[in-house]
C-alpha cells in the first residue's frame, strides 16, 4: 500500500486543464487515505528537478501529474537517482498516451486506486543519445515513444504557432499542414536486425503503443519484452497519407505495403540531421542512438 507520495504537477500541461482539475485529483488522493506533497512546476523542464527533490523526501512514490510531456521529465529526474521509488502517472494533459498502454488514461478513479495499491511493473526504457539544440551529445530516456519526421514536424510546428492559431485546433492544423507538404525525411537505419536506408514519412521506436494523443502505432508492442516496435513509413502520396491515418488510429495499419515493423533492441539513425520528438516534444536532431534497457523502471501499474 501507498500512504505518501510526492507529485510533480505540470499546471499548464493540457492547456491549463490540468490546473484546472488538480484539486479535484487531490481531493480523490485524500478520500483514499494516500498523504501528498506537491510540487509545481513553473517552467518548462522543471519535472525533472522536482522529480528528484520529491524522490530524495521520504515519499512512497514519485508521481508526475499532467500529460505525456510530464512524464518523460520526471522518468527523466528518477532515472538520475536510478528509481529509489516507484513512478506513477496521473494523466490529466491533453494526451496521456502512456497511460493508455496501461488502460487507464481515461479514467482517474482508474488512477488514482493504481497509485493506493501500490503494484508496480518493470517497464522497459529506451536509453536515446541524440544531438540538442546547441549541437552538443545528449542523452533522453524515455518509456512511451521516440519519432522522426511526421511526428517531429507537427509537433515542432504546433510548438512554433503563434496567437489565434495556438488553441485546440493547434494540433489538427499543425497535422493538414504536414500532410499538404508532404516532404519526407532522409533516413539511415541500422538495427541488429538489418538496415534501411530511403525516404520516409515517419520513423517510430516504441515501448507503449500510443502516440500523438490516440494513435495506435504499435500495436504489437508491449511495455516489458526486452524490444522496442520500430515502425517506419516509406514515402506516401498524400492520398495514401488520408487513407492510412484513420487505420492508424485503430492499428490496423501494418498490412500496408508501405509500413515496416521489426522489433528490436538497439537502433541506430544516423544520416542527415532531423528533427527528434519525444513523448510529446521535440528534443532536438538526428544522429540519434537508441539502446533498449530492459524492465528497468519500476511503475505503478494495473494488476
Ligand atoms: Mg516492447
């Protein structure tokens, strides 16, 4: 049982939703008899810090309140202390495709009763060597998803909007936009299961099966295997592009000629720089390396 937890809350994270609802989260922690210390982040970046005050303070549990985004900082902050204590999720951001691989991103009852029992499950964890945005080496861990090209490009786009175009349609826009461009990236695979080298749309690795705030990519992936679903796209016309997105959104897609999957435990992309998104963020550029550790992340997890 869980009795006292410390939270990184991400007020902002879902258009201020998660502000919004945060007392009412709080509120349900309570009735369950679960004690809280809370931490409010103020800038973007600042989960991580927080994270790693949180976990050096006594508490059970470290648990990250707010969307994808929040998340990957606070795995980001109890990767640094190599998990003193579990992580947990509360998902009250826009996406919360994390917790839809553990079947809960819809319900905060759901959450919160995950969080009092306490049963956490080894998630594996995708160790990523990337280039920021200085030029500089850098390493990102992350649990859910790793992206290049279509999902980089929407994203940095949705980022980079300005004033009546920020909103809730930011995203859908970001995405009509991409596909009326259609300009695929240059990409050169290396797995230990073969190389690929040509032109595509999009490049996923995956521990979770979700991204972009309901996509099923990766059907097949599963959180603790020991291998990561990489799936990447070979250059689609628009049309094809229209026509695959709705399969996608249900993870009917991999038939399609276009689409590869392999699954893997180390994965190497290495060509021209381009743009790297995680979890909800675009973190920086290609070259990037990334190297599967296997259950390594204790989470609270559904039994
Ligand atoms: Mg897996």
């Amino acid at each position: 049982m869980i009795k006292n937890i410390g939270i990184v809350l991400n007020p902002t994270a879902g258009r201020g939703k998660a502000g919004r609802i945060f007392p009412q989260v709080l509120s349900m922690l309570h009735e369950a008899g679960i004690k809280t210390l809370v931490e409010i982040t103020e800038f973007p970046g600042q989960a991580t810090e927080l994270a790693v005050r949180l976990a050096k303070n006594g508490v059970d549990a470290v648990v990250s309140a707010g969307g994808d985004g929040t998340v990957n900082e606070v795995l980001n902050g109890l990767v640094q202390l190599d998990f003193p204590v579990p992580m947990g999720a509360l998902g009250i951001g826009t996406g919360n495709d994390f917790l839809k691989s553990a079947g809960t991103a819809k319900d905060l009852t759901k959450q919160v009763d995950v969080i009092k029992l306490g049963q956490t499950r080894l998630i594996d964890l995708m160790r990523i060597t990337y280039c920021d945005f200085e030029g500089k080496t850098a390493v990102r861990y992350s649990v859910n998803d790793f992206g290049v090209g279509f999902p980089a490009k929407v994203s940095f786009r949705v980022n980079n909007m300005k004033g009546a175009l920020k909103g809730a349609w930011s995203y859908a826009a970001a995405v009509v936009t991409e596909i009326r461009l259609n300009k695929p990236v240059h990409l050169k695979l290396e797995t230990p299961e073969g190389s690929f080298k040509g032109f595509y749309n999009m490049l996923f690795a995956m521990i979770g099966q979700y991204v972009g705030g309901g996509i099923k990519i990766a059907p097949m992936a599963v959180v603790d295997d020991g291998y990561m679903d990489v799936l990447f796209v070979e250059q689609l016309t628009r049309w094809e592009t229209l026509k695959l997105l709705p399969k996608a959104f249900k993870g009917t897609h991999l038939p399609h000629p276009k689409v590869t999957h392999i699954k893997t435990r180390e994965l190497s992309v290495n060509d021209t720089q381009e743009l790297v998104y995680v979890q909800g963020e675009v973190i920086g550029f290609t070259p990037a390396h990334i190297e599967l550790l296997h259950q390594k992340v204790p989470f609270l997890w559904p039994s």
